[in-house]
C-alpha cells in the first residue's frame, strides 16, 4: 500500500522506515529541508539503535522515500499518516494541537482520492473529531476517514517495539477503514506478533494517555516505597522482585531512581490532567503522580550532597548519564536537569559524560564541563552519581575509579552495583531504596 507519513520525528521517521520493511511505499513529508537533506544523506535527525541501518536498507530497495512536498507525498495515498508534534501548551499543559489541525487542513486541500488519515501523534480525546471536521470544511467530497492509531513505542526499542508490539490499536467504526488498516498492518498478524484491537476513536485516543499515566504511577509508587525502604531497613529492589512476581502487578516499571522523564510520561500526564479537569472527572491519583515525579528529581540532587556530608560547596561530582534513559540522545525531562541544578545551586562544580547525548545537553546545562570518558569525570572529584543505567556504565573499573576519586564516593540512583562490589573495590556506596550500612 502508499503510506504518506507527515511528520519525520520520532515517531514519524520509526514508523515509516518500519512501515517501508513491511513492504509498503512510503513517502516521509516534513517542513524542515535541512532534516530532509540531511535523511537523504542517511543522517539520522534522532539516535535510535538500528534506525539509520533499517532507513538505508529501504531507501536502497525503493520502498522509503523523503521529501518537502506535502502535495507529492499524499498523492495516491492509501493512508496519510500524522505524526507531528503535540508539546505541552505554556499554561495550563494541555497538548499543543496547532501542527496537528494544520497537517490535517495542508493533507486535505492536496488529497487526491480517498484515503484514511490516521492520527498517529499523542492527542486528546476529541482530537480525532475535529480532524474530521476539517476534512468536511476542506475537502467534503474526498471520502477521506479518520483513524486513531496511538504509539506505543520505547525509545531506545522503537524498531522491536513496531515489529513485535503487544498490541495495535485502531480506533475507528468505519469498515473501509477497518480494511484498510487491516492491510497495513497485515504482516503483524502473519507471524502472529501481535493483537489488532479496533475500538472507537475515542476511546483509542484515551487509551494511549491511560497506558502512559499507570506507568508513570508504577514508576512513582515504586520511588515512593524505596523512600520507606531507606526509612525501615528494608530494599526496595527485593521489594521489587517480591511484588512483581505477582502476575497482577507485573515486574515492568518496578526499578526505583530519580524519577521518569522523556518526551511522553510527562507531557501526557499533564494532558490527561487538562482532558480531566474539562470534563469535570478528577485524575487524583495521576495529579499526585506528576506532583510527586517533580519533586523527586530535585530531592535526588539533595540525596546526592547530603551523601558528600552535607555540603557541596566547593567540591566536584562527575555525573554519569544526562538522556532520561539509555539507548536515546533525549534530554527532554531528564532527572539530570534537576540534578545536576541542584548540585550546582549547592555550589558544586558538575562533570559530566554521556555516550549519547552530550549535544543535546549542551543548550540545557550551563557551567557544566562535558568529558570524554567516566574516567576523565571521576579523575579528582568528590563523588560520583550515575544517573542514567546506560550499559557501558554496568561494567565501570570501579577500582580505577576509586583510584582517581579525591572521596571514594559513589552515588548510584539507578542501584546497579551491589554494596559488596563497590566496597571490594574501595568505594562507599549510596544507592535509592537501600538499607543504611553499619
């Protein structure tokens, strides 16, 4: 089939690069001439393991193509897809839907022939009807249909997140549609990877934000018990194991650390919030989350100086890890913001080294001196904080490290070494949700 993807973000570029694997014809639009310029190139706009491999590889077969054009890429389009960013509104954090009605009106004063036009950004409910009205004012004869097709995609996973998913949803009630989509995403169903759930379009619009929000739960309830974990003695990681073991809960989303961060927990948490409060049906339990995952992130800053005695000021900490997870170079949300402003709002000199995402750090951290290595950032600090859980930092020479420390400190907020090793290797070791040593 021809898919038309207008969008090449995240979302956008993932889906159409895996979309063209399955077989499909797929034309990525985007506004931006350099970043399609640069797609040309087979430059990546975003770091996502095996993107620029599965885009080349594509493009070479004549299945991927990329281009400026909104005119070209919707022409004869079987599905125009919409995957343009919906940010947080200044104010009341409510989803920025601008780029969305604006990709909606440009696709239908250049359709062609019928197509379904599917909204694959992160929108609130409701988002899918005003599409809808837009076609109507613009286009009334097109035939065109409105989907809703949310993401659910890991950075870090988004290409083994596409393939395999646990689900896709469609939210739609029309039948020509429903075949449409069925087609798309036929070669799911071939090796049998995945449900294909139809609902209606609003509920699959509310389902992406419900999914988004429990995991954001889970991940503060979690944060909250190692904060009782420290107070009793007890550890948050068996914690962990003892209660996801219950099929009911499940072990996902159970590891405590700084807080949740990125380009969808916390601006969806909000949205969900906006949606509610219009409504007029209180998400408390979500308002408490968001409330919480903030404060956090700071007191992890405080966690870390009181661990230095009590007082930064004047001394050094290599911070390891800036992205708000492994494998992505997104800083947006990241707990090290907040970290790291804490530490500096101490008066701390901060070091720091990510693999990835030092450039995209760069613009957000200022009085920050970015190394080349974990080593460089140790040599002659007073601690060390490991703040994201990339996996180059799961096999640290924690000797060597202790050998270059002014103070053989190690602040670990993602717990991945266990007191003992740290201590073999000269070391005090401060992790979340561990029980005070003697």
């Amino acid at each position: 089939m021809r898919i038309a993807m207008i969008g090449t973000g995240y979302v956008g570029l993932v889906s159409g690069a895996c979309f063209s694997d399955f077989g499909h014809d797929v034309v990525c639009v985007d506004k931006d001439a350099r970043k399609i310029e640069l797609l040309h190139q087979n430059v990546m706009p975003i770091y996502e393991p095996g993107l620029a491999e599965l885009v080349a590889s594509n493009v070479k077969a004549g299945r991927l193509s990329f281009t400026t054009d909104l005119a070209e890429g919707v022409r004869g389009a079987d599905a125009v897809f919409i995957a343009v960013g919906t940010p947080s509104r200044r104010g009341d954090g409510h989803a920025d839907l601008s780029y969305v009605y604006a990709a909606a009106r440009e696709v239908a004063e250049n359709l062609t022939g019928p197509s379904v036009i599917v909204t694959k950004s992160t929108v609130p409910v409701g988002t899918g009807d005003e599409v809808e009205r837009i076609l109507a004012e613009v286009a009334p004869n097109s035939g065109a249909k409105v989907v809703s097709n949310p993401e659910f995609l890991r950075e870090g996973a988004a290409i083994e997140d596409f393939k395999r998913p646990d689900r896709v949803v469609l939210g739609t009630d029309d039948e020509e549609a429903r075949e449409v989509m069925r087609q798309i995403y036929r070669p799911l169903s071939l090796n049998q990877s995945a449900p294909i759930v139809f609902v209606g379009r609003r509920t699959s619009e509310l389902i992406k934000y419900a999914a988004n929000a429990f995991l954001a739960v889970k991940i503060t309830f979690i944060n909250e018990i190692a904060d009782l974990c420290e107070a009793v003695g007890a550890d948050v990681q068996e914690v962990s194991r003892g209660i996801g073991l219950d099929n009911r809960i499940g072990r996902k989303f159970l590891n405590a650390g700084p807080g949740y961060g990125g380009s969808c927990f916390p601006k969806d948490t909000l949205a969900l919030l906006k949606t509610a409060a219009d409504f007029e049906a209180p998400q408390r339990i979500v308002e408490a989350t968001v409330q919480v995952n903030d404060a956090r992130k700071r007191a992890m800053g405080r966690k870390v100086i009181k661990a230095m005695g009590g007082d930064a000021h004047g001394k050094t900490v290599a911070v390891l890890g800036l992205t708000f997870k492994p494998n992505t170079d997104d800083m947006r949300d990241a707990p090290s913001l907040s970290v790291i402003a804490a530490l500096q709002d101490a008066g701390a000199t901060v070091r720091a080294y990510d693999p990835e995402g030092v450039e995209q750090a760069k613009p957000l951290l200022s009085g920050v001196e970015f190394c080349p290595s974990p080593y460089v950032a140790a040599e002659g600090a007073d601690a060390v904080v490991i703040v994201t859980e990339w996996d180059e930092f799961r096999a640290l020479d924690l000797k060597r490290i202790a050998g270059t420390l002014k103070t053989p400190l190690l602040v670990d907020l993602r717990n991945i070494y266990p007191a003992s090793e740290a201590e073999r290797a000269g070391l005090t070791l401060v992790g979340v949700g561990k029980p005070k040593l003697d």
